[in-house]
C-alpha cells in the first residue's frame, strides 16, 4: 500500500527531526531540580475535598510531596512558584477522539500522517488534556509504532496517545465521514459472524492491544443495505475480549442497540439516546452492570462559534476555518450559524434532559470523551471544555464534572500515573485563573498547562495552530475527482 509506505517515511523522518531538536534546552522538558508549587487551591480530581491553600513539589516530572501550604517541605535548593489566588487541577482525560485525520482546511486520508496526528495530540494537551484515546480509527502498525515512539520521548510535549483497534460489520462501522479516512487505511476490522469476531480479537490480543471499539451502527440503510453488528457477534467479541483482558467499547445510537450491548457486558457504553427517552429496561440494565458511559453529545450542538466571538476557541483556529464553521462550511455537514433552531434540535434537548440524568443516577459512569476529529467545530481540546460544561447543564456539580474528566477516564485507560494530585502521581496539571468549582466555564481560564512536570509552550504551539496551510477549495475539488464514496469493503 502506497499510503502505508508513506506513513512509515513520514514518521521516520518525524521522529529524527524531533529528536535533534530535543536535544536543546527547548521549553517544555522536566527539570532534574525540585520545584515547589506555593498556595494555589488544589482540586485533587476524586472525591477529596480541595485545598484552599496548597502547596506541592515537583521533582523529575512526578509530584513528591503535597498538602496545605506550610506542612509541605521543599527540598534544598527548590525553585518556589507563587501560585497564589490561582486553582490548580490534574490534566483531563479524554476516551473518545478521531486523529488523524482533520486537517481544518481539508479532512481525509491524505492528512493521516505521524506529523498530523502529533498536532492533534498537542491541540488537546494546549487545552489541558493529558491522555486522548483514539477510537477504532488509525491501522493498528501505524497506532503501535507511534505509541511507542511517542514512550521513547521521540515527539515534542503533547498528549499521551492511546488507541482502541476497530471492529464493524462490513461496511458499517464509522460514519459517512469517518469511513472514508478509515477504508482506504484499513484501519477497521469488519467482521460478519461470532468466529470473524473471536479470530479479530486474538489478532488484537497477539499484538498486545488492550482496547477494542466496536460499531453496532444504525447507518446501513445508506450503505447499500449492509447489516448491523447482531447481538450473537458482538457478544461473542466481548467474551473473546474480556479472556484476553481487554476492554471493550461499544458504539449503538439507539436505545435497543444500547439495551443489547449493555446486556452483553460492553465495559463502555459510546453515546447517549437522543431520540426518545430511556425507559425501566434500560434503566435496570444499567443498574445492573454499571458501564461506563461516554456520551459524547456536543458534536450534535450548534457551535460555540455562533454565540460572539469567542476567543477560546478562535485562538487554535486560522481566520478562514472560523469563517467556515460559521458558515456550515464543514467536512461533516453541519448548519451554518444563521440557520434557525429547527424542532429537531428541541426535542434532542428535551430527551438530553431528560436522558442524561436518569443514566446517572442509574450507575453509569461517566467518563469524558468529545468524538473531535471529524468537524474542525468540535475539535481537539476545545470539545472537552464544551463537554463538561454539559454535563453541568444536565444535573452534575463541577465537582463530579472534573472528577469524570480527570480520574475517571484514568480507570478505561488503565493507567494509575495520572488523574489526581497526589504524591507519586505525574505532575500533569492545569493552573487555572479562577476556579471551576463556582463556575464550570473557569476550566477555560488556562493561565498554564504542565505535562510530566514541564510548562506547555502554549504560546508556540497558538502561533503554528494559527496558520492555514492548505486552500479548502482546492483540495475539496480534488477529493471530489479523485474520491468514490464508501468503496466497498475487501474481503480476507
Ligand atoms: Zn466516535
């Protein structure tokens, strides 16, 4: 494949531009020396009350100590950071992302390079996020390769990837968008009986990957009249998954879809019911086996960008893609700002306020994932900040917000090195400019971002988000030549 041996070229030529270059004394590497962190509110990301005043040292990208300020000792020589008046809280975790493949002023398979999907990862660590999970999306070769450059320090500071292999029936799986960036790199899995499913997850397995997504999908009726992912599949996948250690998300839409993967002992529940309201089944199964959930629900909402200006999320933005979001002008169709809120969109709030509630107090448990890859209007690190403020719209306190956003998602990424503050624990952490606990909006007042205990150069990583790279009109005329929507699948 052409555009494999590409990926591979691009990433090798990647990893030893970078590596030079981290070699000098860049902003954004961990220093050896202690540094202690004085009299900001810490918000510690589980259920422990905040520190008011608290203090914290930093020693070799690890926090060593920490506590209300006065009881914690730096060690000789430290560096002292005044932090007072400002609220610090651990980085954010995101489950549910799509890299690779958004390129804002183009979108496509072409854009799927090692550089790309390492500006995605620095988009989201410049808003404050520490791990992005990518779902069922990127050829597993590729996905390893990276992680384990991305392990050995070959890229500048960003977020720490993680991926979930793909699995669809044959030509389901990601949406119209989506699959366009995923067939031609065979980045998903498709697989039609219980032995496919089984057999793809010991592939999986052997490879030593740990997550898998699969797509139940209700988008058929458009791809030729292809089928679902049935209950006997699925659940065969997920016991296969399981034996392996696996974790196991599941992409359904709908609430039947949701009610069957749910039965079937998904570890993670992709989506929220937006059509109707969840009903006593749904409720009682979700009681019953407590899947986390990702809801993923702002992609659907109209973009922020509409409401003023809002400098948030215009200072990642080159002028033009904000042009264009607000004029509907996006890869994946989205109304322009000027459309009216149509009754569709009223009755989505309804059941949301419904919905997202009831799922709560039934025992799923949230964690924070944004689907941010397929619109630039719902994109890397600014998703996230429109997400939790959602889940406080709908019935959450800022502090269970940031909890699910911090620690959580810590549990579906199997890691136990970040999430809180707390001796022993990465020092990846946001110092904040007013604090999110009064107003959830203040997780967006971003005076700073450390990642392993190094200062995110934000003002670097602005300045390169800020340029536009590529005419929009030319490359979609040349994706209209060239593309022939949903190919049909290869067979094994
Ligand atoms: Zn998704």
């Amino acid at each position: 494949m052409p555009i494999h041996s590409k990926g591979r070229l691009g990433y090798r030529m990647l990893a030893s531009g970078l590596l030079v270059a981290s070699l000098g004394p860049i902003p954004g590497r961990s220093q050896a020396h202690a540094v202690l962190f004085d009299g900001a509110r810490l918000i510690i990301g589980d259920a422990r009350p905040p520190i008011e005043r608290g203090a914290f040292v930093v020693q070799h990208g690890h926090i060593t100590a920490i506590g209300p300020q006065g009881s914690v000792k730096a060690p000789p020589g430290a560096i002292h950071v005044d932090l007072t008046g400002k609220t610090v809280m651990p980085t954010l975790n995101n489950v549910h992302v799509h890299v690779g493949y958004e390129g804002y002023v183009s979108w496509g398979v072409e854009n799927h390079t090692p550089e790309n999907v390492q500006d995605h990862l620095e988009r989201e660590a410049f808003y404050g996020v520490g791990t992005a999970m990518t779902m069922g999306d990127q050829p597993i070769d590729f996905a390893i390769r990276f992680q384990r450059a991305q392990r050995a320090a070959a890229f500048p500071p960003a977020a720490r990837f993680f991926f979930a292999a793909g699995m669809a029936p044959p030509g389901g799986g990601p949406d119209a968008l989506l699959i366009q960036g995923t067939t031609p790199l065979h980045a998903v899995s498709e697989v039609s009986t219980p032995e496919e499913a089984v057999a793809a997850v010991r592939n999986f397995a052997a490879r030593r990957v740990g997550e898998v997504k699969f797509w139940v999908d209700n988008r058929d009726n458009t791809r030729g009249g292809r089928k679902k992912m049935p209950p006997e599949v699925y659940t065969a996948l997920i016991a296969e998954a399981h034996r392996h250690g696996m974790i196991v998300h599941a992409h359904a839409t709908n609430l039947q879809d949701q009610k069957g993967v749910v039965k079937a002992g998904v570890d993670v529940l992709v989506h929220t019911v937006v059509n109707e309201p969840i009903d006593d089944e749904m409720m009682a199964l979700l009681r019953e086996k407590k899947p986390y959930w990702a809801p993923v629900m702002g992609l659907a909402d109209r973009s922020e960008l509409c409401d003023d200006a809002n400098p948030f999320i215009e200072q990642v933005l080159p002028d033009r893609v904000i042009a264009d979001i607000r004029a509907g002008k996006t890869w994946l169709p989205s109304s322009p700002c000027s459309a009216p809120p149509n009754a569709q969109a009223v009755q989505r709030e309804a059941n949301l306020q419904y919905n997202f509630p009831k799922y709560i107090a039934a025992g799923a448990r949230i964690v924070l994932g944004t689907d941010a890859g397929v619109s630039a209007k719902y994109s890397y690190g600014f998703a996230e900040h429109h997400e939790i403020g959602m889940y406080v719209r709908l019935g959450m306190t800022p502090a269970e917000a940031i909890i699910v956003s911090t620690s959580r998602p810590t549990e579906v990424l199997r890691i136990q090195d970040t999430g809180t503050l707390a001796k022993g624990k990465r020092a990846d952490f946001l110092v904040l400019s007013a604090n999110p606990l009064e107003n959830i909006r203040n997780t967006r007042e971003i005076d700073s971002v450390y990642l392993g205990g190094a200062r995110l150069d934000r003002e670097a990583l602005q300045a390169k988000f800020k340029r536009a790279v590529v005419d929009r009109d030319v490359t979609h005329a040349r994706r209209k030549r060239d593309y022939v929507p949903h190919p049909a699948s290869p067979t094994k």
